[in-house]
C-alpha cells in the first residue's frame, strides 16, 4: 500500500448521503447487471442475428469466467488487504450498511467484467452512443468499489488490465471466428 493509492481512495471513498449508498450498492450489485446483459444480448440479436449473438455471449462469458477466476487467483495467492481489512484506514473507510467485502481484493473482479462485457460487445455494437454508455457504466461499478471501501484504486486498475487482456484478445478471436464463418451485420 503506498500513500499515493491510500491518499486517493481516501478522496475518493466518502459518505454521500443515503441515496448515494443506495445507488452504489445497486450499481455493484451483480443482480443489477442482468437487465444491462440481456438489453446487450437482444441490440446483437436484432442486429446480428443469433448465430452471431449466441457466440458472442459464449465469448463474454468464456471473458468473464477468466477474468474473474484471475482475479480470485491473485487474491488469494498476492493477499493485498481490501482497505476495509486494513488496520491502518480502521475509522477512516466509509462502508454501506456494514459492508466489508472479503479480507482481500488484489483485483477487481466487477472492474475487470464490466470491461471484458464492453470490449467484447463492441464487436457487434460499435456505434459511438454505445461505447460511451458502457463507458459510463464501467465508470460507475469501478467508482462504486472504492466508494463501499471494498477496493483501492490501484486494485480497481489491476482489474482493468485484466479486463483489457481478457477482453481485447477475445473480441479479435471472436472476429476472426465471425469473418471465417461469414456472418454479417444482417446474418441471422
């Protein structure tokens, strides 16, 4: 932990109110993100048809299951302290409704997901309104991590790096499976 990443959660990591606490919970809530999975997986359907939407969402999850499994793979063989474990920070952390996380969090998994689900995504759905809507949207789960005191921001970081790796190799696999079989944009 160096006072740089400590310093900034801590900026970062404060009490916003009860609608915010809410609203970070929500938007860290895995639940949360079915509704935004199956909207994705419909826009390449009516757009790709369902060949083309039934292997990218095998690609997605093949990106998720890696990702997330690297991550807990990190956590339990590197062992950084979530800073709501750190003793250092005990009184300094703002957490929602006790909320604590497991003791360690090397790497963000929900960081790294979210961008595996864009990057992959955006395969099918490359229009600029998107992008900048799943942008958003991993904007606000990375956020919502430092702001329940579950992650530092070099940990939400280590989670992207994984989420690009992941995901940046599997959407050129999955383009080139996409071009090899000729499926278009108006395949179905």
């Amino acid at each position: 932990m160096n006072n740089f990443d400590t310093n900034l959660f801590l900026a970062l990591n404060g009490d916003g109110g009860n609608l915010l606490d809410w609203l970070m919970q929500l938007i860290s809530g895995r639940a949360t993100w079915i509704p935004l999975y199956l909207l994705i997986v419909w826009l390449v359907l009516r757009r790709n048809g369902w060949k083309y939407a039934l292997w990218m969402v095998a690609f997605v999850a093949l990106g998720i299951v890696l990702c997330d499994q690297t991550c807990n793979l990190l956590k339990d063989g590197v062992r950084f302290l979530r800073p709501t474990h750190t003793a250092a920070l005990e009184g300094l952390v703002h957490t929602v409704d006790g909320y604590r996380g497991g003791l360690y969090g090397t790497a963000s998994a929900h960081a790294g997901n979210s961008l595996v689900v864009l990057l992959i995504s955006t395969a099918a759905l490359n229009k600029r309104t998107y992008i900048i809507c799943m942008v958003v949207w991993l904007a606000a789960v990375s956020y919502s991590r430092i702001y329940l005191g579950v992650h530092f921001p070099s940990q939400i970081l280590l989670g992207l790096i994984l989420g690009t790796i992941y995901g940046l190799s599997l959407k050129a696999i999955f383009k080139h499976l996409a071009a090899r079989k000729g499926w278009s944009e108006t395949s179905s």
